[in-house]
C-alpha cells in the first residue's frame, strides 16, 4: 500500500473532523461515530512447525467503512457492521513452491541455504461486526472507547517470493491458501489514538498444505493502531 495515501487520508479526515467540531452550533441528536477506520498493524503467526520461525518485520494495512448504529437512548452503545480490504505480509522461513499437480513446503535452514528474502502475502476483503461502547455524546468530539467484536475476510488473492543467492520464486493465487478467514478483534483508546488486537480462529493454510507428513495450523495474531474517523 502506498504509505504516501494513507497519510493524506489521514490528514484530510483529520481536516474535515476539525471543520465539524469547530461549529459549535450544530448539535445532532442523531449522530453516530467512528464510520471509516485505517489501521496499521504488526503480523504475527501463531501455532508455527517447531522449526518455522519469522525474520524481518511482517506488516498488514486495513481501511474500509463501518455504519454505526446506535442500540440505546444515550447512543453510546452500538453496533457496528462494515466491509473494508487489508493486505498482510509475512517474513518467515517456509519455502513454498509449485509442482505438478500441487505445491511444496519446506522449512528452510538459514545455515544451508542463503536468502534475502522470503514470504506470503494476504489481499482479503472483510467484513467487520463490532460490539461499540464509548463515552461520547453528540457535542463531544474527544472520547473513550472499547469496541470488541468479529472480523471475517475473504481472501481474494495471495503471492509468495522467495529470493536466494542464484534463484527467484514467485507464485500467485496458491490454492492451499485458506480463502475464508475469521478471527475476534478488540480496539481500545482514547481520541484518535487506539491500540487494535486480532486473533484469527481459523489457519492460514487448507489442510492440503503439510510439512512432510504434517499440516500447517499456522493461524495469525495482530497488534497495532488503529485511526476511527467519522
């Protein structure tokens, strides 16, 4: 993703948020909070092969829209469902090449074998259901919030790249990628600023993916920050 266009939507909703609060006279009774949301986090894979490890830094980008509805008078507690696209990225040790008929994994000994480079990436659409309580009223612009909730995805394309001493590897759109993936999520903080947590609850990987005779139940973890705009 272009980091130069997530900080220019970010200083423009910045602007148009500022543009809203100074007009103290306008007061909606009706109002809902936090409809768009960018998000940068930091990947981790959980329930790795023994040998499998992470190297370099494994990054993911989320933005899309959430409607909110309130479910109380106070419109301080709602729900929130929304659709958005992420792309994640992972740094590891796991080669992953085509052969007829499927693909190979191996896990590769940084001892024998050179490389620069090695990793998957992930381009999902999702859809996030979240469960919203915050402090905020229709004239507060500056509140505490917990958001917790699910959030499902589709995976609608993926690529590997391998780049050693004396080859390059690169695949697209590798069948055994599990293409639905779900997971819980939190958000927490206050203002513009709040940590965001995901835990996936299904792997990465079909069960038609193995180390040898093993399958891969890699599944994955992220923290990062996380901007909800109006």
């Amino acid at each position: 993703m272009n980091l130069k266009l997530l900080f220019a939507f970010l200083l423009l909703s910045q602007f148009v948020l500022g543009q809203t609060t100074n007009d103290s006279t306008l007061v909606d009774s009706r109002y809902r909070e936090d409809q768009f949301y960018v998000s940068a986090t930091y990947n981790l894979l959980a329930n790795k092969h023994q040998d499998v490890s992470q190297r370099g830094f494994s990054s993911g980008f989320h933005l899309g829209f959430i409607r909110d509805m309130p479910i109380n008078k106070k419109r301080n507690v709602a729900v929130g469902l929304g659709i958005g696209l992420s792309a994640n990225s992972y740094n590891q040790n796991l080669l992953i090449d085509e052969i007829p008929g499927g693909y190979t994994y191996t896990v590769l000994d940084e001892d024998d074998t050179s490389f620069s480079k090695n990793k998957f990436t992930t381009y999902v659409l999702e859809v996030p259901l979240e469960f919203r309580w915050r402090t905020s009223d229709a004239s507060t612009y500056k509140f505490w919030r917990i958001y917790s909730g699910l959030k499902f995805g589709y995976v609608f394309a993926n690529s590997t790249k391998f780049k050693g001493n004396s080859e390059t590897i690169k695949l697209t759109n590798v069948s055994d990628f599990n293409t639905i993936q779900y997971g819980l999520t939190l958000s927490a903080g206050y203002d513009t600023w709040n940590i965001h947590f995901y835990y996936a609850l299904n792997p990465i990987f079909e069960s038609s993916a193995k180390i040898e005779d093993a399958t891969i139940d890699m599944s994955v973890a992220r923290i990062g920050i996380m901007f909800y705009i109006l």
